[in-house]
C-alpha cells in the first residue's frame, strides 16, 4: 500500500515497528500532492520546508522513545487557524497577505504531540459558504468528480483528506463546516461540543457558534485526534474546564440496549431519494446490532434556518468590524481621507457573500430591529436547545442525514443563496444547541458520490458519538473504494 493511503493508526503501527520513517511518509505525501493537486485545489499554502524539519524531529524522537501522541503523523490545517510564521488566508483578500505572530490553541496541542503540518487549506471566504466556492483562491474540487463542490466552507480540508493529500486535517464548523464536506467527500467529521475544543487562535465568524474539529479517514483516526485536541485552555473563555476521556476506549463497546433517536423533521420531502435510502439502510444496520430506532420529534427545527441566519450574520457583522486597514491586513491605497480608506478597504477586501452577511448582520442588530430579530431569534434558539435537551432523555443518541443531497455541481448554487444555505440544513441545529455531531459515509449515489450520515449526542458526550459510529463502521459492509482522481 502507499503510504500516503494509509490511516493514522495503521502509520503509528509502521513508525513503532520502524519500518517506515517519517520522512518517509512525508515524502509519498508531497509526490501524491504534486499529482493531484492541480485536479483538486485543496491548499492555499504548502509547508514543505516545515515539515522536513518536522519529520526529521519525529524521526529522531521516535528512535529514542520519545514521540508524541502523533508523532510523525502529517495533517493539513484549514486556513483559518493562526500558525505562526505561516500565512493565515481566511480565503480572503483580506489577509492574503496575513501571518500570524502565534499558533492557535488546537496548533500548539498538534505540534506539542508530534504532529508534522503538510500546508493550509482552502476554504469559503471567512468560513461563509457550503461549497469552498466564495474562496479567494478559487474553489477546491471534490475527488471523487472534480466538477463537483467538495461542500463548505471546510472544502479543502475534506477535499485533501479523500484525495489522500494528508492522513487528517483540522476544518472548524459554524453550521455544519465540518460535517457538510465530510459527507460530501466520503470522510469522517466531527463537530465538538462548544466549549469542548479552545478556539484560541481560531480567526472569528460567528463567536457562539464556532468549534473546530478533525476530518479523519475513519472513526479511530478521528478519536485520535479528539484525544490530542479537546480540553480546557484558560487563555479562551468559552473552553470548559470538564474531564476529557480517552475516546478510543469507547470504540469497541457496541450500542446493544441503546435507543437511537430518528427526527421525523430531518426526512423532508425534498430530500434525495438515493441520500434516504442510505441513511435508511444505515438505520437497519444500527437496529441489527441490537439498538432500538425510536421516532422522536425536534418541534423547532422548522426555525433553524431563520435563527442561524440571524444570529451568525450578526455575531460575523460585529467580529468581521476589525478588518479596517489600519493595524493588518488589506488595506486600499485609493482613499481619499480616513473614512473613504475604510469603505474601499471592505469593499475591495471583502468578497460578496461575505459583504451580503455583513450586511444582513448589521441590520439585524441596528437601533429599532434587535429586539425584533436578533432578540427573537436568541430566544427561539433557546427552544431549539430545549428540544435536544428533551430528546436525549428519552434515547442515547440521534441519527439523521448529514446533508439533503449529495455532492452538488461547481456553480450550480452560487446564484441562489437560499438554495447554497439549505446545503446545511441538517446540521445548523447542532451548532445553535451547542452538541457534538460526527458524520460518517455510508454509502455510495448510483452516480459514485459518497453519502454521510450524522450522530448527535448530548453536550460533552462525545464519548457515545465513537461508540456507536465505530459500531456502524465495523458492521456497514461498505465497499472500500477512492476518488478516481
């Protein structure tokens, strides 16, 4: 097999066993970007350089018994996480030209564990999009037919990781970042609990909402990385300081006895036919390892949609007022005094989703249409975090679609927003209840486009999100296949 195919813990077994090195790996891995990468479009930044060095430092490290928890592993960073002394994009014109002076919280934990950094990934501009499509560095293709959108706004990363243009990469989710493109690009995503994983260095869209996680190749890999990035950090407010298990102990335990919440909401009427009768088949596969599928209802998931697009809009609005020219960043050299810099900087800096939810954010939060918005939908997305807390009460976990369709066509959205935002509308509800949600493939459209399903556990119970997809992944018999890049 090369090298580059292979999974995280299938590489810790050769690079403990010292039948590969890793420069070894390192190197597969750049032949196999150097091939594909014109196709796929997965970087805006490659880190050669870095990782040698990085290699180099595991390899010695692991000769005298002192590696990390990922030691020589290589993973790809979406371009939103501050690495120092490397360019930070945020896909943007913006900061085009950006690098940070320190690593973000999740960086620091990789490289302290051994971790070698491949590049940054593309992504939707400011993580606003659900097809990589809004990046200033042009789109990424998905794998498995490039004139397809790998899903957003964690394209790259997804993408890289299906194309087997790293073993893992980091994505973050703001309404289903992580997930969306993990379903679309037939890999495994997770989204955290909020607060779980410290968003120290973690450039801002929608405060309230963003967490970042691993895409991985299967669900061990990513309770590898769960297990290196998740815990508390005083330097971020929002991180909790709650015990963090091993997860991988969880990953061989089974869900007979369990019940597994299916929300009759997430079956709508313009769902694919192909998407829900994978997910179906998914359901099957749960109840024959001894799990009961139980109907459940999320009365509110009906405003999801509405609230996200009020609230993230309006939490982006207030975080994205930074970008002005004046400390970092774009700044346009036509102004004729200080206010006309500041307007022709944002208007040059910005793309045009990104200036439509500034926009939409601003007005949400303007004098004499808070309370009627903003307020409102703060407190609808409290009804939306009381539903979730009512049904896990009444089953473990819950099983729905990842995404209602699969892989769309380059362009096929991107003159309608409303049909781009629908892209996320089985998985917006986790990021307003603030839950852990992990998609996973099971299966294949007649077409050959991966299809994900999703698990949503209750906050900080990340631990029964691995137990039951491990479960599925053993039992699905899916066929093993690769983008036929």
């Amino acid at each position: 097999m090369e090298l580059y195919r292979l999974t995280i813990h299938e590489l810790q077994e050769k690079l403990e066993a010292g039948t590969v090195s890793a420069a070894d790996v390192i190197a597969a891995l750049y032949r196999r970007i150097d091939e594909v990468e014109g196709k796929v479009h997965a970087y805006v930044t490659l880190t050669r350089e870095l990782a040698v060095k990085q290699a180099a430092a595991a390899d010695l490290a692991l000769q005298r018994g002192e590696g990390g928890a990922l030691a020589g592993v290589p993973i790809a960073l979406k371009d939103i996480l501050c690495t120092r002394g490397i360019r930070t994009t945020c896909g943007s014109r913006m900061l085009a030209d950006f690098i940070p002076p320190y690593d973000a919280a999740v960086v620091e934990r990789l490289r302290d564990a051994g971790a070698i950094f491949l590049g940054k990934t593309n992504m939707d501009e400011f993580a606003m999009g659900s097809s990589n499509e809004t990046s200033y560095f042009g789109p990424t293709a998905n794998p498995w037919d490039t004139d397809r959108t790998p899903g957003g706004s964690s394209g790259g990363s997804a993408a890289a990781v299906a194309a087997d243009e790293c073993l893992a990469a980091l994505g973050s989710d703001t309404g289903g970042s992580i997930r969306q493109p993990a379903a679309l690009c037939g890999v495994v995503g997770m989204k955290p609990t909020y607060g779980r994983v410290s968003r120290y260095g973690l450039i801002a869209f929608a405060s309230s909402l963003d967490q970042i996680g691993p895409f991985t190749k299967d669900v061990e890999d990513c309770a590898i990385i769960m297990n290196v990035i998740a815990g508390h950090d005083p330097r971020e407010s929002t991180s909790i300081p709650a015990a963090v298990p091993d997860y991988r102990q969880f990953l061989a335990r089974g869900v007979e006895g369990w019940k597994v919440g299916i929300p009759q909401e997430y079956f709508l009427a313009g769902i694919d036919r192909e998407v829900e009768a994978s997910v179906r088949r998914a359901i099957a596969v749960i109840e024959g390892l001894g799990a009961q599928c139980v109907p459940i209802t999320l009365p509110h998931t009906e405003y999801c949609l509405a609230v996200y697009y009020i609230i993230a809009p309006a939490e982006a609005s207030s975080n994205l007022a930074r970008y002005d020219g004046v400390k970092y960043g774009f700044r346009s050299r036509s102004g004729r005094d200080l206010l006309d810099m500041y307007k022709k900087t944002r208007s040059e800096g910005f793309g045009a989703e990104v200036k439509r939810r500034i926009m939409l954010g601003t007005y949400v939060l303007s004098s004499g249409y808070y309370d009627a918005y903003y307020k409102k939908a703060s407190q609808v997305r409290g009804l939306i975090k009381r539903d979730f807390d009512e049904a896990f009460r009444q089953c473990d976990v819950i099983m729905t679609p990842t995404a209602p369709t699969p892989a769309f066509r380059l362009g096929e959205k991107t003159d309608d927003p409303m049909q781009m935002y629908l892209s996320d509308i089985f998985t917006i509800s986790a990021n307003l209840a603030g839950i852990p949600g992990l998609s996973v493939p099971c299966g294949f459209t007649s077409g050959g486009l991966p299809i994900g399903v999703q698990f949503l556990a209750g906050r900080f119970e990340e631990e029964k999100l691995f137990q039951v997809a491990a479960a599925y992944e053993k039992n699905a018999g899916l066929e093993k296949r690769r983008p036929p890049l």
